[in-house]
C-alpha cells in the first residue's frame, strides 16, 4: 500500500492485489456506451456546451459583485454539468455555493488544515466505482469520529474539500457521487456537534452547492440515538433531499439495493476485497492536491457582504 504517480504524473494510491484509489481522471472506465448515456442524462452536447457557457458568462456579468474565472471553460463547465446544461440553474449553483462560501468559509477550508481529518480515516473513498459510475464517500459519524479532534465543520469541509479535488474526475463529474454515512457508534458527544445550523449547512452544501451531482445519501447502522438527530435534520430537508436520503438500519442488505455490493467492503455489508486505505495515506493523496484546490476553487466568489444576505 503505497502512494504513486502515473504517466501523467497524476497520485494515486496503490492497495495491492490491484486495487487503486485514484481521484484525477480523464476518462470514463465503464465503457463508451455508459459515458454517452450519462452525457445524454446530462444534457451535453457540444451545441448545449457552446450555448451554455456563452448564455452562463452574461448571467455572470450581471451579477457584479461576483469573481469568478469566466474566462475558463473548464471552470463554467462544472456548473454547467451540475444544473443539467441549463445555465440559469448552473448560475444559482455558482450563486448558492459563492453565497455559503462567504457566509461560512470554515467550511471551504484547504486541505492542509484538514488533513488530520483524513487521517483520523473520517473522511475517505471506496477504490472501485459504482455500477453506475458513481464514486463511493464514507464519512465516519459514529465511533470512528473523535470529537475532540475532528469538528463537524472540519468532517463536512473534508467532505467538500474531497468532492471539489472529484472535479478533476470526468468519472465524477458525469456520474455523480454516493455518500454514505456510518452512524455504528453514535453517541451524544457526536449528536452535541450536530447542530440545526451545522445540519443545515450540510445539507445546502450537498443540495444546492455542488460541483458534482449527488446521486443519493445513505445513512448506514442508525439506531435510538440516531432518531435524536433526525429530529433535527427531517425538519430541514427539502423535497430532493428527503428522496435522495436512504436511511438503513444494521440490516446492511438494503443498502446493496443502491450500491452493488461487489464493492462494498465486508463491514459496510459488501464482498469487496479491496483493502482499506489507511488513514495517513489517503491524506498524502489528498494533499497532493492542497494547492490546486486553494488556487483553482477557493478564491473565487462574492467580494461584498451585502450580496450574501439572500
């Protein structure tokens, strides 16, 4: 198990028995037939992909208080991805997500300050991919999650800083991605950290702000404490969300309904024989990103505290 660099000179891990976690790609695996489908899902086509960016950059360029790298396509095209080539919902996306990043920037944080996170093994991904081409997160909210080293702000922004480095994944971007949510080992000092203003961020974040499409959220080993903290979260979801959200209990077989199990390891119900990654090393992984996520998506959005109040 080792981290290593590819022809293109692009990190990725090295599990053995070949196994790899990989987070930079430029094409997609699971065949032409499935990448023209998810294209087609998508609506991208190189006519959508013209008429969306030049109709996006004059949606931009109304709204004066926002810094943006318009002149990037690759930039205007994660957007464009995430709002189905329709650039009024690619605009309230690029809006959404410039708002939550000026209201709480703690939540956009680089990767270096989160990078015990990461190797607290909170926070980290499944090597295979999904039937569906979807890329597989587990955030660890239960025994795993040590509170007094890991805030629920810093879980959530590894969370946002991971989905954001997926955006150099063509896999990611035309797939989407699965959370899933460990909850095995909940207890009061993790529901104390999961507040309405915390849970609410979350679920903005993964709704409205996202560069790549939430294909559904899993909730795994819930149990009596977990029903005190949906409590808190039922009241703010939103119609998608609650469509998206799967809770399970510890009858892990449901969750094989959404996710083959081929690629599940065997503690999250699944067969798979892919190895673990552990912790410090998927953090090495990520922080060969650290500058290219604090240059290329952080800075930009609203330079004006009045035009986040909406």
């Amino acid at each position: 198990m080792a981290l290593k660099f590819n022809e293109k000179n692009h990190p990725y891990i090295d599990l053995g028995s070949g196994f790899q976690i990989y987070l930079q790609d430029e094409c997609c695996r699971h065949g032409a037939e499935m990448e023209a489908r998810a294209r087609t899902f998508i609506n991208e086509s190189p006519q959508s992909v013209a008429r969306g960016m030049a109709e996006l950059r004059k949606l931009i360029a109304a709204d004066p208080d926002i810094n943006l790298p318009v002149e990037s396509d690759w930039y205007l095209n994660l957007y464009l991805r995430a709002g189905f080539y329709d650039p009024q919902k690619a605009l309230a996306i690029v809006q959404a997500n410039s708002r939550q990043k000026a209201k709480t920037p703690e939540y956009f944080a680089p990767i270096k300050s989160l990078r015990h996170v990461y190797e607290e093994g909170v926070v980290w991904m499944l090597p295979e991919r999904d039937d569906d081409g979807a890329v597989v997160i587990i955030a660890e909210s239960g025994k795993r999650w040590n509170t007094s080293k890991v805030t629920v702000d810093q879980l959530n922004s590894a969370v946002s800083a991971l989905v954001g480095v997926l955006t150099l994944s063509e896999e990611a971007q035309l797939h989407g991605i699965k959370l899933i949510f460990d909850m095995d080992g909940l207890a009061m000092s993790h529901i104390m950290q999961c507040t309405p203003k915390s849970t609410a961020i979350m679920l903005n974040l993964m709704e409205n702000c996202s560069t790549v499409r939430t294909v559904n959220v899993h909730t795994i080993n819930t149990g009596m404490v977990y029903n005190m903290l949906y409590s808190v979260i039922k009241p703010l979801q939103s119609k998608r969300m609650r469509e998206i959200m799967v809770m399970h209990t510890r009858n892990l077989s449901s969750l094989n309904k959404y996710i083959n199990p081929k690629i599940l390891p065997p503690r999250l119900g699944g067969t798979s024989k892919a190895p673990i990654c552990d912790g410090p090393l998927f953090a090495e992984l990520m922080m060969c990103y650290d500058e290219w996520l604090s240059t290329t998506l952080l800075p930009f959005g609203y330079t004006r505290k009045s035009s986040i109040s909406s």
